[in-house]
C-alpha cells in the first residue's frame, strides 16, 4: 500500500484531529502574566514545576500555571484546539506524537524559537521523533523508554545460572537464546514465565526495530517480514509454555507478586510499575542486563507549544530550561522519567546504586540502550496498524486462535481501518 505525501498529511488529519474545524476566537489559556501548561499525572519533577510557579526562569514577569489531568488526557487537548479557544499555552505529548503532525499548524515552530541550538544536548533519534514530515519542529524531547531485560536472581540462581548481569546478557544475547534459557528457568522452576503476556514479546521485539508500520515515503509496512517475524516470536513463546499469560493489568501485577514472572524485556518505566510496586518484598533480587534482540525504546514524552501561546519565547524558554540535563536528571528521581540528554547519565543523581535491584547501577544499562537505539519512524497511522495485531495476538493466547488465520483477520481489518482513514 502507498500513498503520495500529500495524500499522507491530509489522511493523517483525518485521524488525529478531523474535528480541528471548529469556531470561535483564537484565545489561549489563563491571565496575561501567566503560561498555561496541561499535562497528565506523573509527567514532571513538582519541585522544578514549583519554582516555575513562582517565575519562569529568564522571565520573571512571568509565572506558570499547571493543570493536571487525570483521564482522556488527549481527547482533551484535540477539543481545546478544536474550539480554538480557551487553549494551553504548552501541552505535554505523549510517544504518539506523531498523531499530532498532521495538525502541525495548530502549534509553534520551535525551530523558530532556538531549537536548533540545543539539538546537541539531546539524543539524536528522539530529537527526530519530534520533526514533522515538513520538517518543522512541533515537539520537544521529554523523556524516554529505554527497554532491558529484567530478571529475579534467586530463581536464576536455583536454575544454576551465573546471576552477573553480563553473564547472563552472554547467555541470552537474541531471543532464540532467551526462549532457551526461558526452558531451563522453567525445568528448574516450574511455573516460570518469561513475559507477562503474548502482547509483551510483540511490542518489545517491535521496539526494537529500526523500522515499524510505515515508511516515511508513505508506503504500508504491516505486512512486512519484520512483523510477521514479531508477531511469530511471540506465538512461540506462548507454545513453549513461557508466557504468563496475564491479559489485564491485576494479572499483570499479580505475576510479578506470587513470583510466576521471573524475566522481562521491558521499558525503563517498568521498575516502577512492575516489581517495585507490585513485588516490594523482592527488593534485592532483581537485576538488569542488555535485552536479547538489541537495544530499544518503548515510550516517552514531549512538549509543544501551541499557536495560542500569548508570550512563546518565555514558554519556549520554560521548556528548555525544564529539559535541560540537569533537570532532566532531577526528574528520574521522581517521578522516574529517563531523561532523552545523554549529560544526564553521567549525574550523581542517576548513577547511585539501587537497592531494590541489589546495588547494581541500572542506570548504566538504560544509558546504553537509549544510545545504541536505532530510532524509527513513527506515523500517525500506528495505532490504527497496532491495534489489531495486538488484538489477534491476544485472540491466540487467550482463545486458542489459530496464529495464520489471526494474522489474516488482522490484516484485512487493517486495511478496512485505514480505507476508512483514507490512506489507501
């Protein structure tokens, strides 16, 4: 399937905001002295957050007003800018910020405002992921999600494998090598599970790739061998026995509490989420090492300042002072985002040993991911192309599909999803 890059930036309107026609006057947001930032919850550092309160730095004049939104985050923002009124100076952007493109002209031109400057500062693949197609840059790096293999030690231990994090990214450098090390865990340790899901190989092997769902010229990629290749990498786990098959987000926790999850390729994000939270009484016996497959990225967020914005240089200003390294270094602490500047990783803030993963610097780790990570490009047709994969392979797992026949079933409504977009 392909398109012209016309036909691709009017399709892709369609999706992210075919109701951005509305009337009513271009306003933004709160009082003349003040910027109007949305984002959602555990998005940014509340200490650097408060000093912006008090004075954007460089602007004095100027002080910032926060709102957090707890749900339908994005709904939200499209209906702001779709009245054209009433409208957030800065927004926060989640990884599907390539959605947003195709409304580019709803946003400021950081280019513009001194992007180009700091274009060094930051990791070269997640500075890109911000770009337009028309090469405009509608969005600031935020944060990002580096992927490695997590993994519990005692029961790495009772299976008589070398717990040293190098050792065991020896041991399972692809992931042939982690499925057969998934069956030792499992002999050794009946019950092991090696994902939470069959979703969890998938979207992790696809975030490794250097490329994903479509080309930059337009052209449809679903249907590749790249995903096909994915997609039966995590039929296989599931037929080895070595998926958890946990499908919601109780189940999800609940495997990593009674211990059934005992490895996972997973974002920086998932310490937190995961064994942190739902295992607390594990500290100490996990570990991390390279991911089998490569280095990859899953998440992440940004910031963009919309056409609305009553003063953008203080905004633009606000930004860049919140993403700078030394900031974002800040914010790893809490709440735990890993920062997109490579300075950062060097901070003694990030370098401390964690007790929760036995002392080791898992810092270390991320850092190399997130700089071996190749990048890809990202489209605003992804979710469309995602999601019914992601409900097929579900449909194998949880129903016993047959994996060819959920292949097809995908591709087919794919096809009748973006025929209705009208990319194809």
């Amino acid at each position: 399937m392909t398109l012209s890059r016309r036909h691709f930036l009017a399709a892709g309107s369609a999706i992210a905001a075919a109701s951005l026609t509305g009337c009513g006057s271009r306003s933004s947001l709160g009082g003349s002295h003040e910027l109007s930032m949305w984002t959602w919850v555990g998005s940014v550092n509340d200490d650097l957050i408060g000093q912006a309160e008090q004075a954007i730095p460089g602007f004095d004049a100027m002080k910032l007003a926060m709102t957090r939104i707890g749900s339908n985050y994005k709904t939200k923002v499209l209906t702001a800018l779709a009245g054209k009124s009433l409208v957030p100076d800065i927004v926060a952007i989640n990884d599907d910020v390539a959605t947003y493109f195709p409304n580019s002209d709803q946003f400021h031109d950081l280019f513009e405002l001194g992007a180009k400057d700091l274009e060094k500062d930051f990791l070269p693949w997640k500075w890109k992921l911000g770009i337009t197609p028309q090469n405009k840059m509608m969005a600031y790096p935020m944060d990002t999600g580096p992927t490695a293999l997590f993994y519990r030690s005692d029961v790495f231990t009772k299976a008589g494998i070398d717990i040293d994090p190098a050792a065991v990214a020896e041991l399972a450098p692809d992931w042939d090598t982690y499925i057969a090390l998934g069956k030792k865990l499992k002999q050794a340790v009946p019950g092991s599970a090696i994902t939470d899901n069959i979703s969890g190989i998938f979207d992790y092997r696809m975030a490794q790739q250097p490329k994903r769902y479509w080309s930059p010229d337009g052209q449809y990629l679903g249907d590749q061998d790249h995903v096909r290749q994915a997609f039966d990498l995590a039929v296989r786990v599931v037929e080895e026995g070595l998926s958890a098959n946990a499908q919601n987000s109780t189940d999800k926790n609940a495997v990593v509490t009674n211990g059934k999850l005992v490895a996972y390729n997973a974002a920086v994000w998932w310490a937190q989420l995961g064994p942190k939270n739902a295992a607390p009484k594990t500290k100490g016996l996990w570990r991390v090492t390279a991911a089998p497959g490569g280095a990859g990225n899953r998440g992440g967020s940004f910031l963009a300042i919309t056409k609305y914005c009553k003063n953008p240089e203080a905004a633009f200003a606000f930004i860049s002072w919140l993403e700078s390294a030394k900031n974002q270094a800040q914010a790893f602490l809490d709440p735990v985002l890993f920062p997109s500047t490579p300075a950062s990783y060097t901070d003694p803030k990030l370098a401390a040993p964690d007790p929760f993963f036995g002392g080791q610097q898992i810092v270390d780790v991320f850092a190399e991911s997130a700089k071996k990570y190749p990048g890809a490009f990202f489209s605003p047709y992804d979710s469309i192309i995602g999601t019914p994969i992601g409900k097929e392979l579900v449909n194998v797992e949880a129903s016993g599909k047959d994996p060819d026949v959920a292949w097809a079933d995908a591709q087919r409504q794919i096809e009748r999803e973006l025929t209705r977009a009208g990319a194809i």
